[in-house]
C-alpha cells in the first residue's frame, strides 16, 4: 500500500528532527497533504499510530492538512483549483483547465506531502 512507504518516511523524518533537537518526545506533528496524491487522511493516522508506537513519537497528535489542487493554465492563464468529476462514489480531480478546458497546465499546488513542523518536549 502507498501510504505505509510514504507514512514510514514521514515518521523517520519526525524521528531524526526530534533527535538532532534532543527532544525526549514529539506532541504534535503538523503535515501536508496534497489531494492529488491520493493519500487518505485517515488511513495515514492509523499507520502512523501503529509504527511510530514504541518510539519518542508514539502519541503524538497528528494534524494533516490536505492542500487543494491549484493550477496555472498557459492557453488562457487560468489560475486556480481544478474540477472534481464523480466517478463510483471517488471524487477523482481532472488534470484540465476548468475554464477552457486545455490540458497544457502547470500543477501549483496538491502534490505536496510533507512534515510542516513538529512540537517536541
Ligand atoms: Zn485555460
């Protein structure tokens, strides 16, 4: 599953900054989530609660932001989120642009995943 891989290096990361600043535990870690990685909120808590138990992390509070998708168009300089289309009950984002309709777009924002700051004491 893509979230274990990505959750496990986001709590390595977490791990090696509550070290390099001494910190006995982490509180609170505060993360990024862009909606086009498909990454689901939840199901990153869940693992992060299961393999970070054991470590200074373990009952840490996670925060997860998810980051709307922005893009910027080059035909018509659209710039801003992008549609959603409904497709078996998943909201699925179109890599379009939503006012003229071109695919030639730069992606701005959504893709990130990525620890913000963490509280450690
Ligand atoms: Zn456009």
């Amino acid at each position: 599953m893509h979230e274990i891989s990505i959750a496990g290096a986001i709590v390595d990361a977490v791990l090696d900054a509550a070290k390099k600043n001494n910190a006995k535990k982490v509180s609170e870690v505060f993360i990024e989530i862009g909606e086009l990685t498909a990454l689901n909120p939840e199901q990153m808590k869940f693992i992060f609660k299961t393999i970070s138990s054991g470590t200074p992390a373990e009952g840490a509070r996670y925060d997860i932001r998810v980051i709307t998708p922005l893009i910027n168009c080059k035909k018509c300089l659209y710039n801003g989120p992008i549609g959603f289309f409904e497709k078996l009950h998943f909201f699925l984002p179109q890599i379009k642009c939503p006012r003229c309709g071109d695919i030639e777009i730069d992606i701005t924002a959504g893709r990130e995943c990525c620890v913000k700051r963490i509280k450690i004491s």
